[in-house]
C-alpha cells in the first residue's frame, strides 16, 4: 500500500506540474525547436515515458526516503535522478541532433531537477502524513 500511495501522489505532482509546464513554455521550445516537434505529441509515448519514470523516481528516490525516514534523501535522490535522467535526453539530443541548443538543454534539465525532486518530495510526504494519521 506504501507504494501505491507514493506513486500515485508522485505521479499526480509530476503531470499536473509536467501539464504547466510543457503548456506554459511551448513558445519557449517551439520557438527554438519548432520544426523537430510532431504537430500532436504522441501520446502512448508520453504515457510509457511517465508510467516508466515515476516508477524510476518511486524506486529511485521516494522509498529510500522512506526507508530512511528522511525526506533530504528524497531531495537529494530525486534531483540527482532529475538531472541523470534529463542531462542524457539533452546532451544526447545535443550531440546529435542538428539544431540543439545549450539553452534547450540546460532550460530542460533545470525543470527536470526540480519536477523530479518535487514529485519525489511530495511521494514521500503523502507516505509521512497517512502513516501519521493511521
């Protein structure tokens, strides 16, 4: 129950987050990378990529936390795991796509350390304040 509790608060706060985000800046990528981006994403993609890495951020940073009874470990771990997982996508999109830039990636990898900590945060607190209250 644990974990069905942690990955659906994590998940929760790292869609609805993903959601303003990726409606917020699209002037900022298309404007930059417009003519690489599909017309309509592709939407079974993007729900493998979210199944996966909520999964990954669960596994990765939240049950450690609470595991340890820490929630700096959730922090920590979920910014790392941010920043692993965001820095391959950017720098291997640099590396060998023609039009990548720096500021893409490192405007990209910067949101990826923090909806990653945020959603890892908020899995381990949603744990916290239902075992507080069971």
């Amino acid at each position: 129950m644990t974990y069905a509790i942690s990955y659906a608060a994590t998940a929760i706060v790292f869609l609805g987050l993903d959601f303003l985000w990726l409606t917020g800046s699209s002037t900022f990528y298309r404007s930059r990378i417009g003519e690489l981006l599909l017309d309509r994403p592709n939407f079974i993609a993007a729900a493998a990529f979210y199944l996966i890495y909520v999964t990954g951020v669960c596994f990765f940073a939240v049950m450690p936390a609470i595991s340890s009874g820490r929630w700096t470990i959730a922090l920590v771990s979920g910014a790392l795991l941010g920043l692993i997982a965001f820095g391959t996508y950017d720098m291997t999109n640099m590396a060998t796509i023609k039009g990548w830039s720096l500021e893409v990636s490192l405007v990209d990898m910067v949101w990826g350390v923090f909806i990653t900590t945020a959603s890892a945060l908020a899995g381990y607190f949603s744990v916290v304040s239902l075992q507080k209250f069971s």
